[in-house]
C-alpha cells in the first residue's frame, strides 16, 4: 500500500478543514434566510390580517362599552330624576302636612265659633289674587259672608255659596264684597277699631280707615277682625300694620296692613262663622 506523502497529507488535512467549514458556513446561511423569510410573513400577515382584525375587534369592544356606559348613564339619570320628584312630593307633603297642623291650631283657638275645614279645588292663573273654589258648600253650613282663614290668619270672604262647593273672594281682590271691621289691641287694654276697605296695589297692603283719629299706632301693630258686622267672630288674625297716612293736622286717619304671608299659596282653609249659624 502507498503510503501519503507528508504534502499530501497536509493537503488532504486542509481539504477537509475546508470542507467541514463549507458546510457551516452553508448551514448558517440556509438558516438565516429561514429566519428571514419567517420575519417577512409574520410581518405580513400581521399587518394585512392580524392587526386590522384586532383593530376591528378593539372598534367593537369600544363601541359596546361605550353603549353599555350610555345606558348606564340614561338609567342614571332617569334614577336621579325620579329621585328629585320623590323630594318635591315629600317637600309637598310635609308642607301639606304641617300647613293642616298649624289650621287645627288655629281652630282650637275658636271653640266657640262654627268652623268647616275644606281644601282649595280651583285657583284661576288669570286671577290668581281675585278667587278660590273651596270643597266645602250649603251641605256642609257655609253660607255668605263667612271668613276663610289659612293656618297664619283671614285670607277672604265667602261669595257664593253652592250645595257642595263655594267661591271665596280674596281679600287681596279689587271687588271685595264687604268692608271688615277690625281692632287693634293695645298695651293698656284698650282697642283702636276701623274698616278694612280695600287691597291697595301701590302699598301691597290692605288700606284700613281708623274711626279714631287720635289713636295711637305703630307699624308692627296686629290687626285681627272686631266681630262687629259680618258672619264671623272677633280675635281672627288679618295682618301687620306697614305704613301710616296722617293728614294736614298729622292725624292718622289711614293705616295700611300687610296680609298673612302665605296668601297667594295655601291648600287648606277653614270656614270661620259666628257661632250662630244653624
């Protein structure tokens, strides 16, 4: 057998280290276009089918949550609505409520007088200040004449008179039906004693005529009726004194008398007669 020269076998050493690092060097190559060619579809199946699903699906989502919030914001707001209703019926009630103790107050006052409670059926908007329709008529007693009082003091005169309702005249009105004779009680146990005539716009007050022109009077002063004329008892609650008028001998001949604040809105009346009514 021949034997390998010593150039031959350095020759066939190199060839096989050149070959062995041939194939790695192939290898590598083969396996780095692999990888390259993976990149390339991940990234195009990403951007061409991947993310515009995703983006759809995220579109969706959004527009869902945004629903669901606007239904939870609708029911929010109805709640929130029916929240506020129940408060005003509550203010309603409890103002109803208290507005009816403080009238069985005021009729404990008056044992011996007739009283006939009713509520308010009908207050015209074009004359708010002119009359009421109450619930309570001939069936129940009430005749002409008599006073209609709220829980704070007289608010009118009864007009009309029907067999289950009647029309009260407002004291605050331009047609009132009848002068009432008032009092003033003063300090020394004497009274001051006059006509209420009219309502007077420019004053908001009622304009009182005194009988004694030397009397004595005070703004703050309380006016209640006399019980001289009229279907109705004395010691009923009118008003205030607001302003005085004197003449050229500073006399005081007309004072004028503030109404009970809550004339223009009460629900409740009680009918106030003399006690002599059948």
């Amino acid at each position: 057998m021949k034997r390998f020269t010593r150039l031959q076998r350095i020759l066939l050493i190199a060839n096989i280290v050149l070959l062995v690092i041939g194939c790695a060097m192939l290898g590598l190559r083969q396996n780095a276009l692999s990888n390259m060619g993976y990149s390339a579809w991940t990234y195009i199946k990403y951007g061409l089918i991947d993310y515009p699903l995703t983006s759809l699906t995220n579109v969706f989502n959004d527009l869902s949550n945004l629903w669901h919030v606007y239904e939870d914001n609708q029911y929010l707001n109805e709640e929130l609505a029916m929240q506020k209703s129940y408060k005003t019926l509550y203010e309603e009630e409890r103002n109803r409520n208290k507005e009816l103790e403080e009238l069985a107050e005021l009729n404990g006052t008056l044992e011996d007088a007739t009283k006939i409670t009713a509520h308010v059926l009908e207050r015209d908007t074009e004359a708010w200040d002119q009359t009421v329709t109450i619930s309570a008529g001939s069936s129940q007693g009430v005749q002409e004449n008599m006073i209609v009082c709220t829980s704070q003091g007289a608010v009118g005169l009864i007009e009309e008179v029907q067999s289950a309702t009647s029309t009260v005249r407002l004291l605050t009105s331009e047609d009132l039906i009848n002068d009432i004779a008032i009092s003033i009680a003063l300090e020394d146990g004497t009274t001051i004693e006059g006509v209420l005539e009219r309502y007077d716009t420019s004053h908001r007050a009622y304009r009182v005529s005194l009988f004694d022109n030397e009397a004595t009077v005070t703004q703050g002063q309380e006016v209640s009726t006399s019980g001289r004329g009229g279907n109705y008892p004395s010691g009923i609650y009118l008003g205030q004194v607001s302003d005085m008028e004197t003449n050229d001998d500073a006399i005081i001949s007309t004072i004028y008398v503030k109404p009970v604040s809550n004339i223009s809105s009460f629900n409740y009346v009680t009918i106030i007669g003399s006690g002599r009514v059948e």
